[in-house]
C-alpha cells in the first residue's frame, strides 16, 4: 500500500482548492499524479473504507479522505460490522 500517497490524496483533495472537483469529474486523472497501486486506485474511487483501512491506511488520514469524498461517518466500516468485526 502507497500509504504516503494515499495519506497525500486525501490532504490535497481536502486543502488544494478545485482538486476536489477535478476528482468528482475525472478520479483516475487525479489520481494518477499519486504514487498509488491499481487496487488502491479502485478503492479510493469505490470509496472503500474497509479495504483502506485493513491495508493499513492510517485511520485519521482515512476518515478524512472518506469524509470529504462524502461518506457519512455511520456508513465507513460497514462491512467490518456486518461481519461482526
């Protein structure tokens, strides 16, 4: 896992003005200025919090990555809670 990466996606897509936008029009263009793997790509862009966090993303850095990316805090680790973990 690119944690530098994805630790630096999700602050640029929080703090770098129109980035945000730019994602929500095209996420591989954006992405792809970062040093990250293809399932990595596929999990930012499924905003898949679980798959982030069992990689070892770190989980502040995640929740706000997942936050500003519009996944409401109760829906982050669903998975995890529905399998009872």
């Amino acid at each position: 896992m690119s944690i530098v990466g994805l630790n630096r996606l999700a602050r640029d897509l929080e703090h770098t003005p129109g980035l945000l936008g730019r994602f929500d029009a095209d996420p591989e263009e954006v992405m792809s200025a970062y040093p990250l793997t293809a399932p990595e790509r596929r999990a930012v862009a499924g905003r898949d919090s679980d798959r982030l966090l069992a990689h070892g993303m770190n989980p502040v850095a995640l929740r706000n990555l997942m936050v500003v990316l519009g996944v409401a805090h109760q829906d982050m680790y669903t998975r995890d809670l529905a399998e009872g973990g």
